[in-house]
C-alpha cells in the first residue's frame, strides 16, 4: 500500500509532516533515507536476494555490519526457528520459511515499527496461520509496533486495533 511506503521512506510525501517513533522522518525540506530510519518491511512476496545465502539475506539491512552480526544472524535464526538454514539459498527454502527469513531480515535492526504488506499473502491456510502466530509473538515480545495490510481476515481479527479501508 502506497501508505507503507511513504513511512518505510521509499517514496518520498510531496506536503505534511511523517514521524516514526518519535523521530521526524520527512517534511518540507528534510527526508531521511529508508536504511537511517527504524522501520522493518516484511513483503507478501518475501523481497529476498536470490543469490545471497540465508546468512547473507537477514544481515543485508543491518545497519552497523560490525562483528556482532553474524551473532545477531543467530538470534534472529533461533526467533523463526531457522537455526542451521543460514547456508541455504532462498530457493532451496519452502514458502514459509522464505518468510520466516524476510521476518528475521525485518527484525534484525531493531526496529521500532514493522510494516507487513500481505505478510502470509503467499501462503497455505496452515503455514501462514503458524508464520503469522510466529510474526505476531516476536513483535509483541519486543514491544514493537506493526501496521498490517491484508484481506487474510484470520490475519485481522489477530490484532488489537483494525482499520478497515473499503475502496
């Protein structure tokens, strides 16, 4: 959604003022580049390198590439349950577990807000239900924010607030 996009900074909003957690990201005459802001994206269709590992894939965004990531690689592995896939390519992954890497390449920043475009759009009822379940525990744990778009209602009635935009 167009809404997303302005906030993760990938489009930049021609009038008004735009803050994420407190900090101003965008207005008149000022506009912070989407890897300075504290924003993660999970897409519908995962977004992942095909040609980088899962290792590769999920400390792409980190923002200081300082020795600790491939730490931070293994807690985000250990969170999606992931742990001894960081040699894979995407390819080699099933659907879920393709978006489990896109959630741990999202959460690995430490964001202060998740933004999740149709975060199980690509998924069996089974798979997305369970890759949802795990999503929804891992930003709750961290105290996060996350503004969801779906048409999954099993998605929507999972949250604590919904806004429902009819077009």
């Amino acid at each position: 959604i167009r809404d997303s996009r302005l906030i993760a900074g990938f489009e930049e909003p021609t009038n008004g003022t735009l803050a994420v957690g407190g900090q101003l990201v965008s207005m008149p005459g000022k506009f912070i580049r989407p890897e300075k802001r504290k924003v993660g994206m999970v897409f519908q269709d995962y977004a992942l390198f095909p040609h980088l590992r899962v290792h590769d894939n999920i400390a792409f965004g980190l923002r200081n590439r300082s020795d600790n990531s491939s730490q931070v690689v293994a807690q985000m592995l250990k969170l999606v349950e992931l742990e001894g896939y960081e040699a894979r390519y995407p390819h080699e992954l099933s659907g879920g577990q393709q978006q489990r890497v896109a959630i741990a390449r999202a959460l690995a920043n430490q964001p202060v807000l998740l933004l999740a475009d149709e975060p199980t759009g690509n998924l069996d009822q089974a798979t997305a239900e369970l890759v949802f379940e795990e999503l929804l525990s891992a930003v709750r744990d961290r105290g996060l924010s996350m503004l969801v778009a779906t048409h999954d209602v099993m998605i929507a009635d999972r949250l604590d607030r919904v806004v429902r935009i009819q077009d």
